[in-house]
C-alpha cells in the first residue's frame, strides 16, 4: 500500500514492534542517519531495534554509533531508509529483498518493493522525513538524534548548496540545531576533512579533468590506477562528482568510477545545474534525482565518456 500522508506513515510507525532498519550499501550520511536516527527514536519509546548494513557503516559516522549496540530480539518488523531498490541492500542484506514492511524513501525512482511505501521525492532526504514524523508524533529529538538527522539533510542537499534544500530543510536544521546537533563538526567531518591520499587523488583526477561543448560539459574518470595509488577506499568514492560542477561554465558534470571487477565496467554519476541528471542517467538504465543520478556502462574509458557527453549534449 502507498501511504500518501504522514499520519499514514506514523499510524504504521506506532504499530512497529522488534523493528530491524535497514539501509543501503555503500551508505551515505542520509541512510545512515535516518536509520541510526529512527532507531534512537523507536528504543525512546521503549520499542526494540536495531540498525542494519550490508557493509557496516562508515568509520566518518563513529560520532553517531560510538554507543550502539545491537538489541536481542525477534524480529517482527522491517523497515528500509533510504532504500530505492533492493539491490541496493547489498549482498548482505539481499535475503530481505520480499520481506521489507515498510519504506520511507525520497527518490521518485522509488521501485515500491515493500508492503507499504511512504516515498516523497520533494524531501531533500529521507531524515527530513524522519524528523517531521518525530515531531507529528509529539516528540523532540534528543542530540544524539538531532546529530543524526542533521547529518542526512547536510549530506544530501551538499551542505545546504544543492536546490532541494528547501525552507523546510534550513528550518529543520535549525530545530535540530537547537535541539543539540553540532552542526559546525557535522560539517567539517562531512564536508571539509579528507585524507591526504583523498586529496593528492583529487589533484591528480582535476589534472584529467575533459571539457566539452565549449566548457559546458566536464568529465573526470576516478580510475582504479588511481585509487589504488593514493590508497583511496572504494567505499568512500561519493565526494568526486561534485568536483565537474566546481568548475565555472559547467552545466553537466559527468564522473565515471571505474570498478575493481569487472574492470571494463563504470558506475557513473550525473550532476547537473539546470538539466534532468535523471533523464540522462535513464538513456543507460540509471536514475536518481532531478541534479544528481547515477547509472553504469561497460567498455573502454574512451568509448564510456563518449557515449556520456553525447547523452548530455542532447540536455544542454
Ligand atoms: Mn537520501
């Protein structure tokens, strides 16, 4: 069933009992903090859960799991954050693909693989989503809470630069900010601290970086070469395709990922300013968001970033 409102939503909240939350491989500050969040909030009131990944999550994330641990319990419930499509559960988590109760998610390309899905694409992510639900419920967050859903909205709107971070998510971030979250170190954590590896590759990758259509299209390709020279950890890739739109002119970005295997295979990432990313994305199976979108492609580096600013030539 689609649950249109969040009343919906906080009737099957309240319903919940001994619930595993589950997120996606590979997690970002949004499904990390919506889950770790949720879950805070559900032992706040007494009901037993636990958070789930197929990978674990992030060493970055240490100051919003520092204390967790996991709950002994049947489980009776199952619920997805952040969660698009199974297959983004990761191999882990996989065996939960048919038995997901429950969805709460923000991309439209939502695959409505649960029992019931409260998807809604006009939030910028889905701890925004969280935090109103906490409040229709008639509670506060706590700090720790609060760090955790902060942590989703600044992840997913870059830091409160993309379009989709919208007066509701300034506003919620101030609550959470007077509700404890620390902002300040959230964002240096998430934004500013990188290794040096992380930045010696990034020079490196600019040093590549390819122009099209009189500057109007970039493109920069994170190779395994270079991963594994600066020692960069595959898991944490997310940050680079933000670089293309760094660059003044620049309407379509393009970052291609090179896979540890097959080698021949590329997880590419779309940011646009004003163009569908998703429709582009779509030409080759992907989706995602309106400015941000993903798909993959096999072949060589040159016959991959061909077919890419082809695609986007036909956005600009
Ligand atoms: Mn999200």
């Amino acid at each position: 069933m689609i649950l249109k409102t969040l009343d919906e939503l906080a009737e099957k909240i309240i319903g919940l009992k001994n619930v595993t939350i589950l997120t996606h491989a590979r997690p970002d500050g949004d499904t990390v903090g919506a889950g770790l969040g949720l879950c805070y909030f559900l032992r706040s009131r007494g009901v037993k859960a636990n958070v789930k990944n197929s990978d674990g999550f992030p060493q970055k994330f240490g100051y919003l799991y520092k204390d967790y641990e996991d709950q002994d319990f049947e489980e009776q419930s199952v619920v997805s954050v952040d969660v698009a499509d199974t297959k983004l559960l990761g191999d882990g988590l996989i065996g939960y693909a048919e038995n997901v109760d429950l969805c709460i998610d923000h991309h439209y390309s939502n695959k409505l693989f649960a029992r019931d899905s409260y998807v809604d694409s006009d939030s910028c992510a889905v701890c925004l989503i969280i935090y109103r639900l906490i409040r229709k419920l008639g509670a506060v967050p706590d700090p720790l809470i609060a760090d955790c859903l902060y942590t989703g909205i600044s992840t997913d709107t870059g830091c409160f630069m993309y379009e989709n971070a919208s007066p509701e998510s300034h506003r919620a971030a101030a609550d959470l900010v007077e509700y404890g979250a620390r902002a300040a170190m959230i964002n240096r954590e998430m934004f500013q601290i990188k290794s040096r590896g992380r930045i010696l590759s990034e020079q490196k990758i600019i040093g590549g970086m390819r122009f099209e259509d009189a500057g109007r299209i970039s493109l920069i390709a994170v190779t395994n070469d270079i991963i594994e020279s600066y020692g960069i950890d595959r898991d944490d890739l997310d940050g680079y395709a933000a670089i293309p739109l760094t660059v003044e002119g620049v309407e379509i970005g393009i970052t291609l990922k090179q896979l540890a295997e097959p080698e021949d295979t590329y997880k590419i990432s779309v940011r646009t300013v004003e163009a569908d990313a998703s429709a582009i994305a779509a030409a080759f199976g992907g989706g995602g968001h309106k400015r941000a979108a993903g798909c993959s492609l096999s072949g060589s580096l040159e016959e991959v970033s061909a077919k890419m600013i082809k695609e986007a030539e036909k956005f600009l």
